[in-house]
C-alpha cells in the first residue's frame, strides 16, 4: 500500500508527483533564489557604482539613496553589507543543503566561515563605530565557540554509538557525559 502525504498548510494538495506540489516546489526555489542570491547581488550591483563616490567623500543621488547600506561602516570597507547578508543566508540556509547524513561537515563548513569572518572582522573592524567592532567581533567569536562545542557533541555522540561505545568515547573526549560538554559550553560562553 502506498503512504500518500499531504502539504501541511493545505491538506488538499497531495505532495509528491502532482503537478499542484511540482508549481509549489517550483515557486519555493524561485523565493530561494530571490532572498540569499538575489538580494546579496542587488547590493553588490547598488553599491558598485557608488565606489568611487564614496573613497572620495562625495554626495551623489545614488550614493545617498544605498546609504542604508553604507552608514555603520568606514568608508573603505562600504561594501561590508553584502558580505555580511551572505554570511547569515550562508550559516542558517546554504549550510542545510547538505544532507543531514553529512551534518559534522555542516557543522565544520560553520565552524571555518565563521573562523574567517571572525579574522575578517578582526583585520578591518568595519564599523564606524568602536562598540560595533567590538560586539560583532565578541558575537562572531561566540559562534566560533558554539560551532567548536557542537562539533564536540557530534563527536562524542558518533563515539558512543560505536562499538567501543562510553569508555571509547569518555577515552578519546574526557568527558563523561553529553551534559559536561554543555556545561563547559554554557560556562565559556558566560564567561565571554
């Protein structure tokens, strides 16, 4: 007998192999495409041409009109918005298009984007403001301590469910227990 399965927000499209689901799939990918590709390279194609404009201090419609852009970071590093959208679509939507089999590689490919936009941050500091370098810079090294942690759950647990399951596990990692790793996690972050 074959399982027939339904759109939650609307029970009478039947998913899969209809041509209702294929138009919805179809629509969901343009939407994909639209937000984390299309809005990151809009920016790009606003800010372009606002380049020299902007090294060189002067006040054009455009560049006045991509202000919202521009106006929290320093001049040479106007273009920081877009790298900055692309992170985020990057870190809680490209990374889930890899299969949830693979999820240590989602959360290593986490782990080393967020390790560079760390050293980015730390080699430019693009906002105009001091405070703003410092909170984005102490946020990013946040995440770099939450991807490390994660990385060490996922170990530990893949550890477990081996053969030498807890002794191989508490042998490789030093921790006992899921919940000591957590603790550790909860207390560096405090402590940061």
């Amino acid at each position: 007998q074959k399982e027939i399965y339904f759109l939650r927000d609307d029970l009478s499209v039947i998913c899969y192999d209809t041509p209702e689901h294929t138009k919805l799939v179809s629509l969901m990918w343009f939407f994909a495409f639209i937000w984390p590709i299309g809005v990151v390279a809009l920016y790009i194609l606003l800010l372009y041409p606002c380049k020299e404009p902007i090294l060189l201090g002067k006040k054009t419609k455009l560049v006045e009109a991509t202000s919202f852009l521009t106006h929290d970071y320093e001049k040479h590093v106007f273009f920081w918005e877009p790298l900055e959208l692309f992170r985020r679509t990057a870190l809680t939507g490209w990374v889930l298009l890899i299969e949830e089999k693979y999820s240590f590689v989602r959360l290593l490919i986490g782990l080393l984007l967020s390790l560079s936009f760390m050293v980015a941050l730390l080699s430019t500091k693009p906002y105009v403001r001091p405070e703003d370098d410092l909170l984005a810079i102490v946020s990013q090294l946040l995440l770099v301590a939450l991807f490390f942690g994660a990385i060490l759950l996922k170990l530990y647990d893949d550890l477990m469910n081996t053969s030498g399951g807890t002794v191989a596990a508490v042998t490789a990692m030093v921790f006992e227990s899921e919940e000591q790793i957590v603790v550790v996690l909860i207390i560096v972050t405090f402590a940061m």
